[in-house]
C-alpha cells in the first residue's frame, strides 16, 4: 500500500486533509482518503503547513494488514513512536487471531528536525452519545481542574463511522440531530464540540473487522487528523478488566496508536457497564442525550429494539431508571429479546450477564431465563472456537 498525495486545505473553520490510498498486492482502486475537521480553532496557521501524515498511517496500517499487503508506504514524514506502536499492534492482532501473521512494513519518509513543541497539552474525547464516553466526561469532570492538561476542552463527534459509513448514504440529518443532542451535555460540562468527517469506511475491509481490529485505530486517526499541537485523545472503554476480550478498541491496544504529539489514552475499563450507568444516572442531561443505537431510526436516536438498545433499557432499569427520554420505559419485553436475538449473541453476553441478579431483584425471573439461555449459547460457541477470524 503506499499513501501519497498528501495534502491539507484550510478555508476558515473547516480543515481539509487528504491522500491517495494505491493498493499493491490487491486489485482494489486507488482512492482519496479524507478527514474533515470542523470548528475545530485553527489557532496558528503554521501548524497546518504540513498534512497529518500518522492520522493516514494509523487509518490504513490496520486495513493493509487484514489484506495482507507487504508494506505501507507513507510519502511524507511519521513519527516513528507511531509506527513503533502499530508493529506491536499487530503483534496483538496476530496473537488474538484473524490477522496475517507478518505484518506489512512500514516506510515512510526520512523526517526532518523539528523543535519541541512549547504549546500547553490539550486533552480532547471521541464523544458520540453513549455510555462510554458520556461517563468518561463525567469522571474527567470530577478528576481534573479547568487548568489541569488532561481536563477536556473538545470532544470529537465523528461523521463516518456509525453514521455516514456506507458511500450511498451520508446519513447527514442523522448526524446533524446527533450533534444537536450533544449540544446540552456540551453546554453543561463546558466542551466544544468538533464535527468531524471521514470516508474511512469506504475503503475495502472485511466482516467483522471494524468492530473486532479496527475501530480503536480509526478513533486515534481523526485524533492525528483533528488535534495540532500536543494532546491527550481520551477514548472510552467499552470492556471491563474482568472481562477483556479481543476488541477493536482494546485497553491493551489504543494507547499504542500514540505519537510524541498525540497521546491515546483508553479511559475507564475498571468500571463495569453497569457501574457506569448507575453512575449516569444522576446527570439527568446525560441521559437524554444517550445514543447506542447502530440503526437510522428517523427522528429518534434509538431504535429502543436491537440487542444494544434493549441490554441498555434494562441497565437504565437495573440502576434505578424506570423511563428515559432517549429509549421511553426501561422494562423490556420478553418477546423483543426473541425477536432482535435469535441466535447465540457475540461478547454483549458478558455485559448482559452482570445484569441479572439486579433483574432477578426486582423479581424478573423469566427474563433472566431468556438471557441466561443466549449467555449459555455464547460461551458454548466461545469454548467452540467460534470468535472472530477474517482469515
């Protein structure tokens, strides 16, 4: 894979960065990829001289290793800390499985010297409206002071990934409504937000491997892309500790995605799920502004029926939460669990499972059999060898 054609645009608030991905060892077009950065305070305009060249490695790295391309050639210089951390990345994925064993090598071009930067670090958060993230704000608001570096003063809200990720459909009013809903929290905790986009996703990949190799890569390159001077990139942990399973964004993983600029860290994995929505439910503006759903669901931002919506009505239900804006009553009917899973769930099951003896509290016991019986069918196909594999 080589990567040329790097090239940044500046034209007021909005900042353009793009490069000609060329595949080598697969018959794939060559395509433009994009990062988009909007209100995102271009405060020097020498600091956007030159294109975000580890945003584009950190993006491409991961999908020319699923397709077993040889090399990826960046035609610009890169921080080597990066590339360094992407090797080992590899090493990760290699182990976990799913991945061609060697990984592609990385050449790039040789860097000039650059002075250390003197800029204040600034921290920001990948903030799309769900638990993870909301409840990372919360924390970092209770850790930090406004004049600490890791205090967060942006959250990126990313075009691109869950909505906008499939070419025939920009899905820009979904997105437009996402940010809206994120305005109060913003508001509140005092956060700008950055809309961000990218036609990442478009470029070839394989089932399964965004959310099971790449999306923890992808969230650190819109950081590279978006952040100009020194900073934290603060992404939420969706596993807890306990139970740590082979993830695209992963606790053992993100941070190698960092640079000398941009340090990647992966927030928040000592808490459970469950922890984390007990946690939220005393930011009443948090909850109303909460966003799980992978689905468009018109002018509603879940659709309050897929796996994920239901497991987090029935965490809203198991804090203490009987009705939400974002999701209506918390209680979920039995016959919509059968209906939005019919067959053995994927690594959700360990989520679900902390739920039930809260659920069997408030004397569901019929419910928790339906959960415990597709638990039951998930570890069965784990013990089968049954994880994800793209090779």
């Amino acid at each position: 894979m080589i990567i040329r054609n790097l090239a940044i645009v500046v034209n007021g608030a909005i900042r353009v960065s793009s490069a000609t991905v060329v595949w080598e060892d697969q018959p794939y077009r060559e395509q433009v990829l994009r990062f988009e950065i909007r209100n995102g305070g271009v405060r020097d305009a020498d600091k956007v001289a030159e294109p975000p060249a580890d945003a584009f490695l950190a993006a491409c790295f991961p999908l020319a290793a699923v397709h077993g391309e040889a090399r990826v050639r960046v035609e610009s210089p890169t921080c080597p800390m990066l590339a360094e951390g992407l090797r080992t990345a590899h090493a990760w994925w290699a182990n976990w499985g799913g991945m061609p064993a060697v990984a592609p090598e990385i050449e790039t071009l040789p860097r000039r010297r650059v002075s250390t930067p003197i800029d204040p670090r600034r921290a920001v958060a990948c903030l799309s409206g769900g638990v993870d993230g909301l409840h990372m704000l919360m924390r970092n608001r209770r850790l930090y002071r406004q004049e600490d570096a890791a205090y967060i003063s942006d959250a990126l809200v990313i075009h691109g990934f869950d909505i906008g990720k499939r070419a025939r459909d920009p899905e820009t009013e979904r997105f437009r409504m996402a940010l809206a809903r994120l305005e109060p929290v913003a508001t509140e905790v005092g956060v700008r937000l950055i809309a961000c986009y990218t036609n990442l996703r478009h470029l070839p990949s394989k089932p399964g491997f965004w959310t099971n190799r790449h999306n923890g890569g992808a969230l650190a390159a819109v950081g590279h892309a978006a952040m100009l001077g020194p900073s934290f990139l603060f992404i939420g942990g969706t596993l807890h500790l306990s139970h740590l399973v082979p993830k695209g964004t992963h606790i053992s993983v993100d941070g190698l995605f960092s640079s000398q600029r941009l340090t990647v860290i992966h927030d928040g994995s000592r808490f459970s799920r469950l922890e984390k929505v007990r946690d939220l439910a005393s930011w009443p503006t948090a909850l109303a502004a909460l966003r799980v759903c992978p689905a468009s669901c018109g002018d509603q931002p879940n659709c309050g029926r897929c796996e994920k919506c239901l497991r987090t009505r029935l965490e809203l239900l198991a804090a203490g939460v009987e009705e939400t804006e974002a999701f209506g009553p918390s209680l979920t009917p039995i016959e919509l669990w059968d209906a939005a899973v019919p067959a053995p769930i994927g690594d959700s099951a360990l989520q679900q499972e902390e739920l039930l003896p809260a659920l069997r509290a408030r004397g569901l016991t019929a419910l928790c059999r339906v959960l415990e019986e597709k638990i039951g069918a998930y570890r069965e196909r784990v013990e089968a060898g049954a994880r994800w594999t793209a090779v």
